[in-house]
C-alpha cells in the first residue's frame, strides 16, 4: 500500500507539472484528468450507473472507452519526421505505468505494439524522460521488452536491440535505472 501512495504522490506530481508547464487547451486537460482519476480511481461515481434491481454498478466498458480515446489521440506523432513532443511522450509513458499498474491487458497490447516504434524514432527523448520521471521505467522498459514476442514477432530481434541500445540506456540513465530497465529485457514481460 505504501509503494502504491508513493507512486500516487508521483504521478500526481508529475500531472501537476506537466499540466502547469503545459499551455494546453480545454479538451489536454480534460485528457490529463481523466487519465489521473483513472490511474487513482477517483472517476467511478461517473461511470456509476443503477441496475434494474436498484444496484449501483461501474460501467467499466464506458471507462475503458474514454480512455481509450486518450490513447488513441495521443499515440501518434505530434511533430516533423514522426516526432513526439515531450509533452505526448510523456503521456503515451504514463499509459505504459497505467497499464502496469492496473494490468490493463489492452493497453499492454496496444503498447507492445505502439511503443517500440516510438522509442526508436525518439530514443534520445525517450530515456531522457525515464531519467527524469524514474517511476516510468519499469513499466516502459516492459512494453518494449514486450514487442519481442507480441503476436509471435520479433522474437530473434530482442539480442540484436539489447546489444545497440545498451550503450544509449548507460549514457542517458544512471546506473540503478539502467539496471532496472535492462533488467526488463531478460524477464517476461507482463502480458
């Protein structure tokens, strides 16, 4: 419990400055609430719905679809050369700690897929942010574990990867974060 409240306070932190370094419109911020109160489930009473039988129920597809269309809003590059601002980095890395946090198995497999093509087109940036918000590496390392093996692709890749980016994770990570992400590559990967 107390490791769950402390990456609480993180995430909540790291919402908060991102939001205030942020100019962002109406429609980024409702996008940043709605990912925060999914991450501390404080969005049930809005997806709280009442049963033939007078029971409350949570509309769980209802909050899996509004996530949903977060995800799908932010996965694609948002700069020249399919580049990702900091800014939509950080959140598709946030729905990497979502899915790791709550097991969220389609938004494990949508980022088995999704990120490995982002952290190559952004790698620098990427781990420049796992540096800055360590919280996010296991979760992220993970899913990129995860693309090796995803619907039985990639499987012979993942040596060749490891052995290119090593030196990439060492110049941007310090060693305890190296080791944890690493680490991640020689384990399954959460499904």
């Amino acid at each position: 419990m107390a490791k769950f409240m402390k990456h609480t306070i993180i995430i909540c932190l790291f919402l908060l400055a991102a939001c205030s370094n942020l100019k962002a419109s109406e429609s980024s911020a409702d996008e940043y609430t709605i990912l925060l109160s999914s991450l501390l489930g404080t969005d049930k009473e809005r997806f709280t719905f009442t049963d033939k039988n007078g029971n409350k129920q949570i509309d769980s597809l209802a909050r899996f679809k509004e996530l949903e269309k977060v995800y799908i809003n932010n996965i694609n590059p948002d700069l020249a050369n399919n580049k990702f601002s900091n800014k939509r980095l950080k959140i598709v890395m946030l729905y990497s700690f979502y899915s790791f946090v709550k097991k969220s198995a389609a938004f494990q497999e949508y980022l088995a897929a999704d990120l490995m093509p982002i952290y190559i087109r952004n790698s620098a940036d990427f781990l420049k942010v796992l540096n800055e918000l360590p919280f996010l590496i296991e979760a992220n390392c993970n899913r990129l574990n995860a693309y090796f093996g995803f619907e039985g692709k990639n499987t012979d890749k993942k040596p060749t990867f490891v052995k290119q980016h090593a030196n990439q994770f060492k110049k941007y990570l310090n060693t305890d974060q190296y080791e944890l992400c690493i680490r991640s590559f020689h384990e399954k990967p959460n499904k």
